[in-house]
C-alpha cells in the first residue's frame, strides 16, 4: 500500500516540474526572400543570386552539390535544385558570440 501511495504522489508532481520549450520553425531569415525552387537550374541560380560563398564538391551518387549564401544554403542534383534552406539566425547572440 505504501508504494502505491508513493507511485501516486510521484505521477501527481512530475506534470508540474515539466517545462515548455519553444522551437522558433520559420522564424528565420529575412521573411521577404525567395529562395530557389526545386527544378530550378543552377544557372538560374547563379543569374538570380550570384556567386556562392562556398561551393562544396559534389557528393553520392546521384552527385549533391551544395552551394551556401549568407542567409542561406542550396543544394543540387545534377545541376537541379532539390533543395534550399535557410540558415538559422538566433534572435539574440549566444554569449560565446557576445565576446
């Protein structure tokens, strides 16, 4: 009988030492940027942002290749779109970034 008391006073506290965290999805990045489509040529590409800060070789088989921006990074197969990414922008510095 103790023990059961025991086990319903735990299962009666731990919902009050749980914690909510919020996960800011889709609150990154500039909110008027049109990244690349998927289809998208990496010409097009190229034309519509430029030059890529890094270009990483391509990887796998399909080949990958990954171009990044500074807001955000695009990735190829072939020489397609597949996808594109923004990077995630932390509304407040992080203190090893303070420094």
């Amino acid at each position: 009988m103790r023990h059961l008391l025991g086990l319903l006073s735990l299962t009666l506290i731990l919902p009050v030492a749980g914690e909510t965290l919020h996960i800011p999805l889709g609150q990154q990045g500039q909110p008027g940027l049109a990244l690349p489509q998927r289809g998208e040529s990496q010409r097009s590409v190229l034309e519509r942002f430029g030059l890529a800060d890094e270009e990483h070789a391509a990887v796998g088989q399909p080949p990958i290749t990954r171009w990044d921006y500074r807001e955000f990074s695009v990735y190829f197969e072939y020489d397609h779109v597949v996808n594109s990414v923004l990077h995630h922008q932390p509304r407040y510095p992080t203190p090893k970034e303070q420094q």
